[in-house]
C-alpha cells in the first residue's frame, strides 16, 4: 500500500527514492530495505518463495519417522531391553548382510533425544535419506566393507591412512592399516580402537565385517595374517566395549568375503576350501563361542561373496559365483537351512545370466535383495527382490552397470553400482554413470534420489558396501554410510567413505528454466522445464506474475534426471495486446526453495501466428520453437509437453528466425558437440512426417534432425535422418522393418546461406522428401520404417554407417521450427506449412519513453526529470508525464491493441489501493524544466484506467484506447497518469538502470 506523505517534498523522501541514478553500479535499492532494482520484484514486503499453502504444510508434517517409532517400544518402556537396541529389528529390519556380508548390531540407546532432528518426513515418500554428503573422514583406498553397533561405524578394506574430510590426498594423514572405527553421527574417528591388518607378503585386505546379534562381538574376515603383531589367518573376532581381540581361532586358506553371525553361530563365505584344516567349499559355518568348524554343510563350485540370514532364524540366502550348490544346479545364488546347509531353494542357471554373480545380498521383514555384477554382453548387472515366503521373484531391476551393495532402510531399496544404460526399464540410455540409487522395496520403482561418487580406484566402480545406523545413541536421525573406491561425492573430493542421514534436507531444488508465449487468443502460456533436486522427485512450483507476492497458479509435479518434460499453465486472465511477465519457483517438501526464475514476458496474440497454427493444425508430437534466449530448455508448443533439452551450448536467441512474428528467433549448431534431444522417449513411428527450416553456408554436411537410442551420447542406433552431404545436397534415410537401410537425395544444394524449409516423410506413399514445399525426391516403394525406440534429436548425432556420410555429424549453422508428427502429412499440407510462413503475422513493438517526469504538489518549483521514479496521487498531488514517438504501422497492417507497462518499485509503500487514469497531454511540457508550477494541461477523456496495483515489484499493463493511438501513428503521444485518491504509487522511469523496469508503449499489429 502507498503511504499518505502529507506534502513530502524533495528532501523528505529516501536518498535512493530521490535520485536513484547516483548508485553505484546498478540501480538503488527500496527504501529503508536495502534491496535493489535487480533483486526479487516483490520487494521486501513479501517472499512469494515462502508462501505455502495448507496442503504444502500438511505435507512436510507427515512424519514417517513418527510412524517408525509407533511401531517400536517407547525408549522408557519396561518391555525395551536396555541394550538390545535394535532387537529383531536391528539383527533382521532391513540391514542384514550388506554388501560384502555384515550384521548390524545392536547396543545401549540413550534415553534423551540428541540434536539435529529427523526430516524425512520432508522427502517425498518413501525416500528415508537425504542426497547431501555429511562431513566425513576419509581413506586413501578401497572400503570394502561395514559394520555398525552402538552408533559406531567399523570400516574395513584396502588403505594405509585416513584423514579429515577436505584434506586433500597427502595432507593430515593419520596411519590406519585397512580397519578404522568412525563415530555414526559425526564421521570423526572414535577414540581406543585402533586394530591394524597386516600380513606378510602381499597385500592385506578386510573384506567381510559383521555384528553378533547383542552387539559384544564384531567378526573380521579378509586376507590378513595379523592383528595388532597377534597371528590369525583370515577370520578374527573383536570385544567391541574393549576393541580388544577375542579368543576365535578358525583360520580360512582363502579370501573370507561374508559374515552373518547369529547368537550360535558364524557364517563364512569367500574363496576358501578349508576351514581350520576341515574340508568346506566357498561357505561354511563356526560355533560362536569357541569357532570349532560345526557340521554345517553348504558347499559350492564356486567363490562365496554374500551370506544373510532370514528374520525367522531358519534359513540362509547364499550368494557369489557358482553354478552349484551342495551339487544341484544352482547359479550364483541359493537359499539353505541354517541348522544343517541343505538345498531349501535353488536357482538354476538363467534365472540370473550365466556371466553373472551376487555381489551382495540385503534382508528385510518380508524380503531378499540381491545385488549382480556381470560381464560380456545380455548380463544381468542389476537387483532382484524375492519373497520370503515363498522365496520367488517379486520384481527385477535390469539396469546395466555392475550392482556392488544393496541396503534396506524402511522402505527403500538403496544400492550401490555404476549404472549406465537402463533403457530396459524404460528409463535412460546408454550415458555416463549414477552411483548410488533409492528404489521402493514394494516394486523396484526408482525414487528421486541421486546423490553420485565417481568410479574411483582399482575397478573403477565407485561404491563397494552400504551400511545403515539405526537409533544412534544421542540422535533422532539414521545414517547411511557408503563405502568403496570412489574419490569424489557429489563432485567433490572424498575418497572411500561418505554418509547421509534422514535429515535436515537442506539443498534448494535447481531454478526453474522457463518461457512465455501466446499463439491463441486470449491466452498466454508459461511453461518451464521441472528443476532437479538430488532427494525430492517430486516438487512443487509456483508462477507469479507481473512480480505479484501471491501465486497465480500452484501445481506438483514429478520428474527424473534423465526425463524432464515441460510443465505449463495456461494464463487466461489476459486480454488481447497486454504484456504480462512471469517467474517460477520449485520447492521440495522440506520448502526448500529455488530462486525465482528469470522474468519471461510475453504479449496476448489477437488471432495467432499463420505458420505455428499451420503446424499444430496437423497435431504434432513436438514442436521447437526456439525462441528462447538462453539456458537448456526447449519449449514445446504441440500440447503434448513434448520439450527437448540443449546439449553443448548452442546459440539461443538468434536473430531473425525462419519464420516472422513476435519474438521470433532460431537456434544455433556449432556443428561439434551441440544438438538438442527429446525429453520424452518415443516408439513405434513407423510412420512420421519430420520438418524444420536451416540456414548454413558450411562444407562439412551434418544431420539436421533425426532418431536415436542415446541422448547423452552418440546413438548407436540411428534412425529417420535428414542430413546434408558436405556438396550440400540433402539426404532422408529409414531402415524398413526388414532392418534395411534406405535413403532418398535432393539434387540441388542448399548451403547458399538462406533459410530453406526441409521435410520427410514415410507412409502409405512411400519416402518423400521435400525442400521449401516442393517434392524433390521419393521412394514409392518403402511405406514404413522399422518399429524402434528412442528419443529425437537436432543438431547432431552420428551417423556412422550412412551413405555419403559427411565430415561432421553435427550440423553448423541455424535451425528453427522443428516438428515432428505421427503420420505422414500430404504434399499439400507440406507445402501449406511452407506458405504460411511468409503469410502476415502480428508485429508486436515496445517503445520506451523519450521524455519523462513527474511533479510534485508539495514542491511547486522542484524538477524530478533525471530522476529513476514517478509518482502519482491525488492528494497532495503528484502527476508523471510520459512522451513516446510512436512507429507507423507496418505495410499491409493496422493497429490491433495497445498498453502501457508500468513496472511498481520494490519500495514497500510503492503500491497502491486507488485507481490512475491515463490522459492525454494537450499542453507543452519538458523533462528539465516542468514542474507542478508549470504542469501542462490534460484532455477531460480517459483513455486508460491502472486499478489497485497494490504489489511492490508488479508490472500493470494498461490498455489503451486504440482511437488515440492509432492517430498517433508515425508521430507521437505525450500521456499523464493523474489520481484523486490519496495513496500514492511509485513507478521506475525511463531513467532506471534495468532497461526491463522502465516504461515501455506495447503496440500490437497485425492483418485488417
């Protein structure tokens, strides 16, 4: 709201509000906020960023972690045995046999709630952790395996030193021989347990480390000789209140990769035939008191990698590299009796690849996880759940990229792996590596969680075991510890170890990419491209308009890194030549907030734009524009959100385009790296119609638009190009459905530097190819294309194989207006499209002020000409005068619409509650010397009306009477903005910096 200055004159207003010209270095800020010009439009008065609706706050209050601890005894609770902490839960809820093969132990729960709450209930469901790093210590190797009790993380594998998190490698380095104890909460190394793994010759190594069930004993298995100078032979077990070594003498002649303890008994798994002198194959089981080898029988043909033991105590699920177990056929993974290591469930070679193993192996309340790794091709590297109850398949993740740990924490799946090409799960193509992933237990369905290490050391694949802390003594929140080769997490340096936990989250989601238009009357369309948020799949977002503080439209939406289809609203509160301007936020459920996105403006069209509606006449499944003038977003004007992302960095914003009408542009190919890719991936066009319009002088040829299986790097499957040989001539190629690759050539060249319009065609009349609405080859006798899947693509891709294939790939020089549709248009529609690009469209032109100043009823003798503000009230008055040269209409055009922009200042009393009238100026006047004094006169007749602009940073369009305007045309217009109110309003004037905020006159032209 505008305050009531009683007779504030020059001198009683703000330094920044009486010359805003004089600051430094960009315009001044709102008064007494220190906010300036350039800064969020809604001033201080308001955060739009902040503003959640009751069903946002509903949300981040749903507590999962509350529902957890309903189902547990209260920590006071007589039934809550003092250091069982973890009970059946800790030995079998979700943390069984983690990676190499570890049990979680159990210990004392303190009995006060410490600090940093739990938050993730402010993930969206069911995600448990968040995506951000903690601060933890690190290695300077390989961390193969983990263990937790009592809130204190064990950590084994192959290094010499640790140090702090941020040490660079070398620096601050602390000796540690292959084993460190870590505290859970903090990542810092815990004080009076320091054990060092040698052994004689070769290279020491812990690979297994598991928990007996009440938490006192820890079990080390690997290679290894010694511990702290004392013999022992690849198996050692540990006091954990004393972090002494506990009398267990049982020595493997191999590798131990798994443990699984029980209170009776300790399950061995590795390279080994022998246990203390007694014949076992792979897997064997010891007495946990005395480690005399039992009768347990389980015997492989083949290395033992993962052991976990089923929550009812019953059976054992085996896993590793053989193809038989206790001599029945059975690959890579078994299920056994715990008492005696008798066959209970076998898996026969198929149902996991041949060249595939178990890595790792993960049990729940209700089911078995395995994690694979395979090699050569048809592998099988991903994860497959299973039922306890009958031990059968539930779902299988295909993903490509070796599985090396999988951990259960509620009801998400996390795993650790490098995949790389998941397309047959419908999701991404071959494309660099995730590391880390979050799945729902219930059916595989990947959530929104995507923190990332590096491949690292050694194999180069990154994560090797995943270890999750329960009820750490002195906190409300879990952890997730990752261990492995890795050297960088989530793009910085940290090698072998890093965490997370299940809150705070605190990582803002990605701002918002977004555009405005208008191709139907009446209507503007906003859309953007959905943000990324490391641990929120799913986001809310919010469009404000003209820079109000109060959402215009609010929607959630979901997406996935690898598949960020537009999102759009559809502004109908507009009216024929207004110019409105928008910006988005996304928040995550914690209502962490991205920045509001760059302001994009748009103008209502009065009837449409000829080509465009040519084009969506015939419905396309995408339509590029490219108007856009920067980022990665490509809108999508088909109605079907089919929006494409920029890959290399083309030229956005070029100028002119193809096709005339407002903010016309095109793109620009360097004919390198750039190219543009489908966000959506498509099938079964076996026949389509492709069209777009290029501008080059280049020699080198390249593909203008095509199909193919990959979008982060070159497709390996190519599909429906049109490219251009290095002569220029133009080439459309398919392979039919017998796999047979066909192409059809232009005669004539057309890299003469002008736009021409190119499109191809297959279907019932065969392969046709057209340029600049004429047929210039075909095909009769191909009528479709195979049936293949992937994604489009302009600018570039390869073409490996292709007749006449050019020097470059990738395209040099502009493109504008791709399209692509579903069936193969007629010649006429062809040509149609091509006419209507030279057919009339509206012209729309901004015109700032010439001159303008306000004067002031208080300080009749005071000038404001060089001033950055205006005013207007009507008591005491204040009046501002605007002078525009306005442009004649265009040949074969009149005016169709006309406004004033205004832009409100970011002062927080600059709105107001009145109405201003827009007059015109019939008096002389000038911007150095008019004062109220010696104010010009007014016509009696309003020709527009600006009612309440009561937001601080708004924008108000102002229509104006088209009478006035039009006999104004090729001339000028002086207009005044008058008020009898007495709430005032501040406005920037064309002397502000931010050429966005100063006045501007919105001519709309157009056809008769």
């Amino acid at each position: 709201m505008g305050e009531s200055m009683e007779a504030m004159d020059d001198g009683d207003r703000p330094a920044d509000v009486r010359d805003e010209a004089s600051a430094p270095d960009g315009d001044a800020g709102a008064a007494g906020t220190g906010h300036a010009e350039g800064e969020d439009a809604a001033g201080a008065a308001a955060d739009p960023a902040s503003d959640l609706t009751g069903e946002d706050e509903a949300r981040v209050a749903v507590s999962r972690k509350a529902r957890r601890r309903a189902r547990r005894a209260p920590k006071g609770d007589a039934t809550r045995p003092g250091k069982a902490r973890h009970r059946l839960r800790g030995r079998w809820g979700r943390v069984v046999a983690l990676g190499a093969a570890l049990a979680v132990g159990a210990g004392v729960l303190a009995s006060t709630d410490g600090p940093g709450a739990d938050s993730a209930e402010a993930l969206t469901p069911p995600l448990t952790m968040t995506a951000e790093d903690l601060p933890t210590w690190q290695t300077n190797g390989i961390v193969w395996a983990l263990a937790e009790s009592n809130g204190v993380i064990y950590a084994g594998g192959t290094f010499s030193t640790i140090r702090p998190p941020g040490a660079a490698s070398g620096t601050q380095e602390q000796p540690a021989d292959n084993f460190v104890a870590l505290d859970a909460a903090t990542g810092e190394p815990v004080a009076d347990c320091d054990l060092d793994f040698t052994v004689g010759s070769g290279t020491a190594t812990i690979r297994a480390l598991a928990v007996s069930p009440d938490g006192q004993t820890l079990y080390a298995g690997g290679t290894f000789g010694s511990v702290n100078g004392q013999g022992a032979s690849s198996v050692a077990a540990f006091d954990i209140p004393s972090c002494t070594r506990k009398p267990f003498p049982v020595a493997a002649n191999g590798i131990v990769r798994a443990i699984a303890a029980t209170n009776d008994r300790v399950y061995l798994g590795g390279d080994f035939t022998q246990l203390s002198g007694v014949s076992r194959s792979y897997f064997g089981a010891v007495n946990a008191s005395d480690g005399a080898v039992t009768t347990w029988r389980a015997d492989a043909d083949e290395v033992g990698k993962a052991i976990a033991i089923t929550p009812d105590g019953q059976n054992v699920v085996l896993g590793g590299d053989f193809f038989r177990m206790n001599g029945a056929n059975s690959h890579a993974l078994a299920v056994v009796r715990a008492s005696t290591g008798a066959n209970v469930r076998t898996y026969p070679t198929g149902f996991i690849h041949e060249n595939s193993t178990v890595q790792s192996l993960a049990v729940d309340d209700t089911s078995f996880y395995t994690g694979n790794e395979g090699s050569g091709g048809g592998v099988f590297d991903g994860r497959i759940a299973l039922n306890l109850s009958d031990f059968n398949e539930r779902w299988r993740d295909t993903c490509l990229g070796a599985t090396q740990a999988v951990a259960v924490h509620e009801d998400v799946l996390y795993s650790g792996h490098h995949a790389h090409d998941c397309s047959s799960m419908g999701e991404f193509p071959n494309q660099p590596r995730y590391h880390l992933f979050g799945q729902s237990v219930g059916d595989g369905a990947k959530l929104g969680w995507f923190p990332n290490t590096n491949d690292g050391l050694g194999e180069s694949v990154g994560p090797r075991v995943i270890a999750v802390a329960e009820d750490v003594p002195g906190e409300e929140r879990d952890f997730l510890w990752v261990g492995g080769g890795f050297t960088t997490v989530n793009g910085q340096p940290q090698w072998g170890l890093t965490r997370f936990a299940t809150g705070p989250d605190t990582g803002n989601p990605s701002t918002p990419e977004t555009y405005a238009s208008s191709l139907d009357a009446g209507q503007i369309d906003v859309t953007w491209r959905p943000s990324q948020d490391l641990d929120d799949s799913e986001l809310t977002y919010r469009v404000y308009r003209d820079g109000g503080a109060t959402p215009v439209h609010t929607v959630s939406a979901s997406s996935m890194p690898w598949s960020r289809p537009q999102l759009v609203y559809e502004d109908t509160d507009v009216t024929a030549g207004e110019t409105h301007s928008y910006r988005v936020t996304a928040t995550d459920a914690a209502g962490n907030t991205s920045a509001l996105s760059a302001p994009v403006t748009a103008t209502v069209t009065t009837g449409g734009e000829p080509y465009a509606d040519a084009v969506r006449a015939d419905n396309p499944l995408l339509y590029w524009r490219y108007n856009e003038t920067a980022n990665n977003f490509a809108a999508d004007a088909s109605g079907h959100n089919a929006s494409g992302a920029h890959r290399g960095g083309p030229q956005r914003g070029v100028s002119p385009g193809a096709v005339p009408g407002p903010d016309a542009r095109g793109i620009g190919y360097d004919g390198t790296d750039s190219y543009t890719y489908s966000e959506r991936r498509y099938s079964g066009l076996t026949r389509f119609t492709a069209e777009t319009w290029f501008q080059t002088t280049t020699n080198q040829g390249g593909r203008l638009l095509g199909f193919g299986n990959r979008i982060l790097e070159d497709s390996t499957n190519r599909d429906n190009n049109i490219y251009m040989r290095n002569d220029g001539r133009l080439v459309f190629g398919v392979y039919n459905s017998s796999n047979t690759r066909w192409t059809i050539t232009s005669s004539q060249s057309y890299n003469d530097g002008d736009w021409h319009h190119v499109a191809a065609s297959v279907g019932a009349s065969g392969m046709r190819l057209y340029v600049d609405g004429q047929q210039v080859a075909s095909n009769v006798l191909i009528t479709s294309a195979r049936n293949t899947t992937g994604w489009w693509r302009s600018g570039g891709d390869s073409l490996f194989g292709w007749s006449s294939r050019p020097s470059s790939d990738y395209f040099s020089g502009r493109m504008d207006e791709t399209a692509v549709y579903n069936v193969q248009l007629s010649a006429s529609r062809i040509a149609a499209h091509y006419q209507a690009a030279s057919a009339p469209t509206d012209t729309v032109t901004a015109v700032e002020p010439t001159a303008d100043t306000y004067v002031n009823g208080a300080s009749t003798g005071s000038n404001y000409g060089s001033h950055a503000q205006l005013a207007v009230r009507g008591s005491s008055a204040y009046e501002s005068y605007l002078a525009f040269d306005v442009p004649a209409a265009p040949s074969g055009q009149t005016l169709l619409a006309a406004s004033l922009q205004l832009t409100v200042t970011g002062d927080s009393f600059a709105g107001s509650a009145d109405s201003f009238d827009v007059r015109e100026i019939t008096g002389s006047w000038s911007e150095d010397t008019t004062t109220y004094a010696t104010r010009p006169t007014l016509d009696d007749g309003v020709i527009g009306t600006l009612a309440a602009p009561d937001s601080p940073g708004s924008v108000q369009t102002v229509p104006l009477d088209l009478a006035t305007l039009e006999g104004a045309l090729g001339g000028s217009v002086d207009l005044a903005l008058t008020s009898a109110g007495t709430d005032s309003l501040w406005l920037w004037s064309g002397e502000a910096n931010n050429a966005g905020y100063r006045p501007q006159l919105v001519l709309t032209f157009g056809a008769p």
